[in-house]
C-alpha cells in the first residue's frame, strides 16, 4: 500500500491537466455573454465548471493527506481554490 504523500504528485499532476482544459476551453470564449449565445457556450461554462470543481476537491484531498504541503507554497492561494469549488457546488 502505498503512502499518502506518494499520492501527491498523481493529484498535482491530474489538477495540471485540468488547469491545461480550462485554458484550452476558456480561450475559445471573448466574453461573459459568450457562454450564453449558443448551446455550445453552455456546455463549456458546464465542463470548466466541472473542472474548476475537481481542481478545488483535489486541493482539499492534498490537504486532508498532508496539511503541510500546502504551507509550503504560500505564494498558491489554495484557499481560494477551494473556495472556487465550494461557491459552484454550494453557492456559498
């Protein structure tokens, strides 16, 4: 069985490909009007986000497996990350 911190750098590496999908989706839209135009600019609002959400959940799972990470790298404003993802599933 494998040790929490060797899970790390998997979740880093699922949440850098996700930040590669939002980039690749968002730079096909000008403006916030953009997402409601068209069914199609529906449908990427919905997949970023998805992704903006998986990116949130897995800085929480960091944080629960090793709290310590996180403060290492003070300069990443984790917090607001998670707080992305709790403003898209729970509004608040």
């Amino acid at each position: 069985m494998s040790e929490p911190n060797d899970l790390i750098p998997d979740i880093l590496h699922n949440i850098n490909d996700s930040i590669k999908l939002v980039e690749q989706r968002i730079s096909k839209i000008s403006s916030a009007v953009d997402f409601m135009k068209e069914p199609e600019g529906v449908k990427l609002l919905d997949s970023i986000s998805m992704r903006l959400q998986f990116i949130g959940e897995s800085v929480r799972k960091i944080e629960k497996t090793d709290q310590s990470f996180l403060l290492r790298y003070p300069e990443i404003e984790w917090y607001k990350i998670i707080n992305i993802r709790n403003f898209i599933s729970h509004h608040y």
